[in-house]
C-alpha cells in the first residue's frame, strides 16, 4: 500500500471495490479513447489528401469516432468522480457494476452497426435516418440506437444511485445542493456544507437523468418506427430531443471532469477544495445551464419556433459567466503564488482550462445566431468541442487517472514525464488551431471528400496529432509502472 | 483438484441442485422433442430459438446440477476432469469453438439433413454451455470459480461477445448464408427476413441472459 499522507484519500478495506470498479470505469474509457483517437487520425488523413477513405468508410469511421469519443470519456469522467466521492460518501459496488454493464453493453452494438451493418449516419436521427440509409439496413440502424439506449439506461442507474447516496448523505435534496449555504444568513446556525465532490454529482445526477429522460422520449418512437408502428418521427421533434440527449450528455461529461480538478487541486495547490457561497450557486446554475442550451443546435431548422432559438441563444451565453469567474479564473486564483507542485496532473489541470476557455470562446461565438448564420456548417463547430474534450475533458480526465493509479500504487511519476503533459498540450493547441482556422475558412463539417485547396490545413493537423499520439504514449508508459500495483491494492482479499 | 471436502458434500441439501437438474432435462425435451422439433425445419427463427434454449435455458440449470453427478467424491478422475474444463478461459474457448463451428454454413445445413448430426450438435450445444456457465456457479465449485466482479463482468462480457458477433452477422446479412431453408415456401417472411429474425433471436435472447446472469451475480462485498 502508498504512503497516504494527509492529502491523499483514505483507503479503507471497505473503499477497495469502489476503487476497483473507479479503476475499470477509467481504464475501459481510457482505452476506448485511444482506440477512437485514432480513428480521429485516419479522417484527418483523408482530409490531407494523404490517405483518401471511401465515403462510406469516412462517414462509418466518424460515427465510430464521434460517438465512442463521448461515450469513453463520459464513462472515464463518471470512474473519476465515484474515486473521490468514496472518500466521504458510502457508494454500492453492486450498483457501480451495473450501470458499467449496461452502459458497455453499447460498445458491441456500436461495432455490430457500423463495421457489420454498415451504419454510416452518425448520430442525428432526421427522417429517412437512422432506418433507410443507402448503404445500410434497418437492423444497422436499429443497433445503433440500442447503443444510444444503453449508454442512456447506463448513465441513468449510475446518477440514480449517486443522486441516492447524496441526498442520503446530506439529509435531502436541498442540502446535497447546498442550498443552505447559497441561502445562509449570518445569525444562522452553520449551514450544511456537502463536499464539492458531493455537491458536483448531486448537480450532474440530476443533469443526467432529465438528459436521460430526453432520450427516452426520442428513442422510443424511433424504436416504435423501426417496429412498424409509427411510419415516421416528426423530424423537428426528433432533432430537439436527440439534441438534448446527445449535446447534454457531451456537455455534462465536461462538468464531471471539472469535478475531478476540484477534488485534485487542492492536493498540488495546497488551497481550495471548499464549497463556497458562489462555488455552491455556480453548480446549482450548472443544472439549468446545461439542459437548455441544446436549441442553439437547430437556429438554421426554419420550421424551430424563435423562441427555443432564443432559449438556446441566452442559455448559451448565460453559462459562460459562471464558468469564466467560478470555476476558471476561481481554480486559477488556488493557483496563482501558491507554489503548485508541477506534475504530470496538475500540468494537465493547467492545460484543461485554457482548452476549456478557447472551446468556450469558440462556442459563444458559434451560439450567436448572427455568427452561426456563417459557421454552422463548418468545421469551426468540431474545433470547439474538440477544443472541450481534447484540451478539457481529457486532461482533466487523464491527468486524475494518473493521479489515482500513481496514489494507489505508490509508485511516484518520472520527473521527466511532465515534458509529454506539456507536449500533449502543445499538440492540443496545434491540432484545435488548425480546426479554428478551416472553420473560419468555411471548411464544412462531415464532409468526406474535400476540395484540394482544402487539404493544406488538414495536412498541417496531422503532425499535431502525430505529437499528441507520441505524448500519450509516453505518459502510458509511465503510467503503466503503477498499474499492476493499483490494481493489486484495490483487490479483494483472499478468503480463508 | 477439488476445493470441496467431505464435510461439505454431506451437510448440505441437495434439493436446490435436483429441481435444476430436473427442470433441465425437463427444458431440453421440449426444446428438441415435438413440436417444437417441427417448427424447426420449416423456420431458421425457430431453430435459432431452439438453440436459445438449450443454451440459455437449460444448460445453466443443468451446470447448477452438474455437483450431483459427483456428490459422493472430493476428488476422482471426474472431478480433476471438471477442474480443468470449467476453468475459466477454458470453458469460454470450448463454448466458443463449439457455437462458431456449427455455424459455418456447411455443417450447420449438413446437420439439418442428417438425424444424427443434428443430435450431436445440440448435445455439443448443451454440454459447451453447461461448461459456460458452471464457472459463475458456486455451489460446490470444483475448477474456477468467479469470485470478484470484475471477473465475472469480463468473463460473461466477453462470452457475450463471442456469440453476438455471430448474431450481429448473421442478423445483419444482406444474403441467405443457411440455404437449406431457401427452397422452402416463403409463408409470412422470407427465407432471407426469416434468417435476419433468427439472428435477433439469438442477439437479443443471449444478450439478456448475459446480462441477467451479471447483475444477478454482483456483489457489495470485496
């Protein structure tokens, strides 16, 4: 076992399955993510010129790419969170398990779809999709939206099961949200004050079943059309609902993350870790913020009533605020003169928030209808959710599984391997760069065959993403000294 | 050899063991026997529901059985012979290679031409799949025993797996792959409609059992 010093979680004997099923969790979205990255690499290839896909390979590979991005990071991102929130809260192994298996259960239909079946309509639903594509059956199709099933019944028993062990722990709803500290009056008795990391998934379980739900009421008359029983989903209704399954589920997995620097943070800085007045107010505004942007999808649908255009455009905006004071320039000020400790996580934090910040700019400009008039097509729409997930999501994500498997093992980081977490940066900015710069230079999105005066900029990406497969395998490989020894210590014991 | 021990097989009941066993045997005679045997060679959904079954059905009741055909041993040939069969990565290799080689289009369609081929490919069936789920079993384990849950979740992940790639082709094929039903008279569906039926059969049947025998068998405790 580690050293475990005062700033390291308490691992008890009856916290080693939760760790365990945190290590699987990390670990199976971890591995999917670079299966998917490379995937990632082959369509910028295409689009170099330097290796030309069919289309029909082009559009199977980014349906792949697209949907088992999301998936594997949002599954990693739920692993990171329950790791910490078992240092204070009682989680069910049994429950954990569970969703885990619903929720890969996605992974074999998602194959089964597209390498078999041919799918190649990526996630969007519109009528004659997901069921008559050219090149693909019914059955594709079909299998396709069991993946979006399962991933949606997964998550919907994992946030079930933490909104239970929040509201248990904290006594009710209201104080798991911390409602007693944002409404707190000096003369009162002390409030109650959940863990950040409570907190965080009290306002990310309540995200994810709505999202869930949203899901739900676009999949079942999908299912219901692929049985014969409704001859065709209203495609407006469809859009909106699997925009706010889809866009929610993406945008939630970026919140989880975040939870995750909160929990790690303090362990480098020293500082923080509190669940303020405004920390408390921010997460309570997370839930509205997040659950009504997904309208700024469809300002280019004439037929979408102008006032969800209006709801998306001001939802849009309105969570940037928060995100820029609270969380950003709040988790730099824990930052700022307090001697952080430079390691493979805390160089991953850094880099997280300013890929949080390019993506967020990137997507504000995008979500003014007047900008999205002229970007929404292009591939300024995938530079700003890459700019989420490769410089936010994942470093935050990467940076906690090192964290973990380095604290669970005892086996302290090579000095060195910090250079591949700046490196991984660099590549980051570099590859987002070029994806901002075709955007503006109205390169379209979901386009496999590209112009040749287009391929410059994507030939440019490639050795950006050359750097960043090179950084991830370096920090792999200091990564992986640790795993046999994390995973041994998250082991059940020998029974007599 | 065997982790049981005499005290072990004289003190408990076996009536939980014989109710499986008779259920069992009770579930693959209505598989094989009539009607059911009938419906089989006019319909490839049919057959596949038959083989859902037999593995599905009655070989986890029968694997539940399986200690009463050596309740009154610790240890004999039998028992170190099951030792090593129902290890594991043993038991997802036979089960595998047994449902993959009766499903190459020859000897499946050869199998439903002759009486005792086709007998000897349930029984493979059945005895692949006893060996399949015995591991998850541990009433008087013999061999390998699942005890963590990650163990189980892989095992039975990857035993999904195998035999859902086989499903997912088959359901997903845009041509007849078993032509011994092509000459037969269309009816509701068509030979080619009836095989991509038989492959959902087989998909979603044995995803849910898969995925029943997870989460019936996830734990709390390290």
């Amino acid at each position: 076992m580690s050293d475990h010093s005062i700033d390291s979680p308490a691992y008890g004997l009856e916290n080693k399955p939760i760790l365990r099923v945190s290590l699987v969790y990390m670990l199976t979205g971890f591995v999917i993510f670079l299966i998917m990255g490379i995937l990632g690499l082959m369509m910028r290839l295409d689009h170099a010129g330097w290796w030309v896909l069919s289309p029909d390979w082009f559009y199977r590979i980014m349906t792949l790419h697209g949907a088992g991005m999301v998936a594997a990071l949002l599954m990693a991102a739920m692993g990171g969170i329950i790791a910490i929130l078992n240092k204070t809260v009682k989680l069910s192994a049994r429950w954990l398990w569970s969703a885990y298996v619903i929720y890969s259960l996605s992974v074999p239909f998602l194959l089964y779809a597209v390498l078999i079946g041919g799918y190649a309509g990526g996630w969007t639903a519109l009528d004659p999709l997901p069921y008559h594509g050219l090149t693909w059956g019914k059955s594709a199709g079909v299998m396709m939206y069991v993946t979006f099933l399962a991933v949606g019944v997964g998550f919907l028993i994992y946030c079930v099961h933490l909104f239970d062990v929040t509201r248990r722990k904290a006594g009710g709803v209201r104080r798991a949200l911390a409602w007693e500290v944002i409404f707190s009056r000096k003369s009162n008795a002390t409030p109650y004050e959940p863990e950040v990391a409570e907190l965080a998934a009290m306002a990310t379980s309540i995200i994810g079943i709505v999202t869930v739900f949203g899901g739900i009421l676009v999949l079942a008359p999908l299912f219901a059309e692929a049985a014969g029983l409704l001859k065709s989903v209203n495609p407006l209704y469809s859009k909106n609902f699997i925009m706010l399954f889809g866009h929610s589920i993406a945008n939630v997995t970026i919140y989880i993350a975040v939870a995750l620097v909160y929990g790690l943070l303090p362990v480098y800085t020293k500082r923080g870790g509190h669940t303020t007045k405004f920390v408390a107010l921010a997460w309570n505004f997370t839930i509205i913020l997040v659950l009504t942007p997904p309208p700024h999808h469809l300002y280019q649908d004439f037929a979408q009533p102008l006032g969800l255009a209006i709801i998306g455009q001001v939802a849009s905006w309105s969570i940037a605020p928060s995100v820029l004071l609270l969380t950003i320039l709040g988790n730099l000020s824990y930052i700022y003169r307090s001697g952080m400790r430079w390691a493979v996580p805390s160089v991953m934090i850094a880099l997280g928030f300013w890929g949080w910040v390019f993506g967020g700019i990137g997507g504000t400009i995008d979500s003014a209808i007047p900008a999205n008039n002229l970007l929404h097509n292009t591939l300024w729409v995938p530079a700003h959710f890459h700019a989420y997930y490769l410089l936010g999501v994942t470093t935050f994500v990467w940076g906690y599984l090192f964290y973990l498997i380095s604290d669970l093992s005892g086996v302290k980081e090579k000095a060195s391997t910090k250079i591949a977490a700046w490196l991984y940066g660099i590549a980051g900015a570099g590859f987002l760069l070029v994806f901002f710069l075709s955007g503006a230079d109205s390169v379209p999105r979901r386009y496999a065959v590209h112009l040749p005066e287009w391929n410059l900029l994507a030939a440019i990406a490639v050795p950006f993403v050359l750097l960043t497969i090179f950084s991830l395998l370096w920090i792999i490989w200091d990564m992986m000294r640790g795993l046999s020894g994390a995973w041994r210590n998250t082991g059940a014991p020998k029974l007599e | 050899m065997t982790n049981l021990n005499q005290k072990q097989l004289d003190t408990r009941s076996w009536k939980w063991e014989w109710a499986a066993w008779i259920a069992g045997i009770f579930t693959f005679a209505a598989a094989v026997l009539p009607p059911m045997d009938e419906f089989v060679d006019a319909s490839f959904s049919a057959h596949m529901l038959q083989h859902m079954i037999l593995t599905m059905v009655s070989a986890p009741l029968l694997a539940y059985a399986l200690p009463l055909l050596y309740r009154n041993q610790t240890s004999s040939w039998f028992t170190n012979l099951l030792d090593q069969l129902t290890r594991p990565a043993v038991a997802l290799i036979i089960s595998a290679v047994g449902i993959w080689i009766w499903h190459i289009p020859f000897l499946y369609d050869v199998a439903l031409e002759d009486e005792f081929l086709h007998f000897l490919e349930h029984v493979v069936f059945l005895l692949a799949f006893v060996l399949f789920w015995r591991p998850l079993m541990s009433n008087k384990a013999v061999g390998g025993y699942l005890k963590s849950n990650e163990g189980r979740v892989l095992y039975l992940t990857i035993g999904m797996f195998t035999t859902g790639l086989l499903a997912a082709y088959i359901t997903l094929a845009k041509h007849l792959i078993y032509t011994h039903y092509a000459p037969l008279e269309a009816g509701v569906r068509s030979p080619l409609a009836d095989q991509q039926l038989g492959g959902a059969y087989m998909l979603v049947v044995g995803t849910v059992a898969m995925v029943a025998a997870i989460l019936l068998t996830l734990r709390d405790d390290p």
